[in-house]
C-alpha cells in the first residue's frame, strides 16, 4: 500500500481524506493500514472514516461503531435509505443489477459527505483484484480498454478519488482481515443476484491464476506498461505520434510488434516473449 501511496503520489502534506468504510474486509483494511501509516509517515495528512447505513433490512451497524470508536480515528455515520430505490428501480426495470445503482447512489453520498467535512480526497478499498476484473469485463463485454485508475480528479475538480490498495492481492486482504478479527458486516445486496457478470470474470481469473501462477501480477503490471502506438485507437495513435521524446526505441517496438521473440524474460514465474 505505502508503495502505491508513493509511486502515485496519492498523499501529499496537508490532506485531509475521506475513507470509506464499507464493512467488508477491504474497507476495514484500508482505514487501518492508513491510520497506521499515518502515525509515522514523513507528512501529516487527517483521516476521517465515513460508513453509509442504507437501510438495508437486518443491518446492525453496532460492531463496526464499536470497532471505529476504539481504533480512534474520527468517524461519521450516514444514514441513507437508498435500498428501497435500488430494489424500486431493479423491480421497474430501470436498472438490471443491484450493484450499479447501490454504488452510484453511495458514492454520491461519499462526495457530499467529503466536502461537507472539508475533504479534498476520497480513499476507495479497491485491490488488484477489482480493478483485473474491471479491466477483462470492459473488454469481454463493453469493447474498450478501461480499468481502474490509482487516483483520479472528479468532473466538479474539487476532490480526488484515491485507491491506495490497489496492488493488494484480495487474498492478502482476507488473510489479513481474518488475523485483525475485523467485525464484517453481511451486504444483503451484494451477494443476492447469481450470474453476474463480475462473479463469472472473477471465476475466470481464478482459473487462469490456477494455471498460470501468477499471471494476475503479471496482467496488473500490464496496465502500468502501455504501448499506445500498438494499440487500434486513432486518436490515441495521433496524440502518441505527437509527443515530443522517444518512449522506446523504434527496434525494440518493432519486435514487439511483430512478436519477434529471442529469449523469454521472465516476469514472476509466467515467461513474457519480447
């Protein structure tokens, strides 16, 4: 975390970040982790933790209060009931998961809850695993090439979404959460619709990393080493063709291009041809 945290310089002096706390093992981390490496990082930056109550049926939010009161950062509880427009707008058709319009819905409660507390940024628990399957369902299923970014600026400009987790392996996630005895909160939505698309690419990636070892690593290095100039994008050849410098020499780009391959390099334990 503290090497994604300083490659994408997601903390600068001064911050004072939002951390959403879902109740699930990744939120519970990060805020930990976070409220760890603030207590010996070289810049000061506040916390805030905000939890959203959504009025989902049999929620008891008492465990996670408890557990936030004795961490002792400082912390909100909203409460919003957005579950009966999800389930209103699911039954009506106007929308075919739960998830998309639950997370729509939340995270517009997160920016307003950030700037009412004076937030400029806004930290996300998502991990390598989230943003892999993000990336293969955008392009199995929407034909673009889109996954996750690190840290990116809202369309208003006034705060910054955050993802210091983002090279966290969700199994690391697990074992971690289950050692810490974090209080996990059950989401009555999350896990009540069979066939969804992520489930499937997450079953998908499971079954390659079980026969290729490591390829999920490999597959996240991948997002961080892009070729522009072959890709079939136009516009993104064209503002390629006009940057000033050389990224690569034009041999080196040509044996990847024409999959000219000498010997293999190998990255983790998958070989990589050049």
């Amino acid at each position: 975390m503290a090497r994604s945290i300083a490659e994408w310089r997601m903390l600068e002096d001064g911050d004072r970040v939002l951390v959403a706390v879902s109740g699930g093992k990744d939120s519970y981390a990060l805020l930990d982790l976070l409220w760890s490496l603030r207590r010996r990082a070289p810049i000061g930056f506040d916390l805030v933790a905000v939890h959203v109550d959504q009025g989902q049926p049999g929620y008891d939010g008492r465990p996670l209060e408890d557990w936030l009161t004795r961490l002792g950062a400082p912390f909100e509880i909203v409460r919003r009931d957005t579950y009966s427009k999800v389930m209103e707008l699911v039954a009506d058709g106007e929308a075919r998961t739960y998830c998309a319009p639950c997370s729509r819905f939340r995270r517009g409660i997160l920016y307003a809850a950030a700037r009412r507390l004076g937030c400029n940024k806004l930290a996300l628990g998502h991990h390598r695993e989230d943003t892999l399957e993000t990336f293969v369902m955008n392009l199995m299923y929407a034909g673009k090439l889109q996954a996750m970014p690190a840290r990116y600026r809202v369309d208003e400009g006034d705060l910054e979404v955050i993802r210091p987790l983002i090279a966290c392996a969700e199994a690391d996630l697990a074992e971690h959460a289950a050692a810490a005895g974090y209080p996990i909160l059950p989401c009555n939505l999350c896990g009540s619709q069979s066939g969804l698309k992520r489930d499937e690419v997450g079953a998908l990636l499971a079954s390659l990393e079980a026969r290729i070892p490591g390829v999920k690593q490999v597959m996240l290095k991948s997002l961080g080493n892009v070729r522009p100039s072959h890709l079939l994008d136009a516009e993104v050849a064209e503002v390629w063709a006009a940057r000033t410098g050389q990224a690569r020499s034009e041999a080196e780009a040509e044996a990847v291009g024409e999959g000219c391959a000498s010997e293999p390099v190998r990255i983790g334990s998958l070989p990589v041809v050049r």
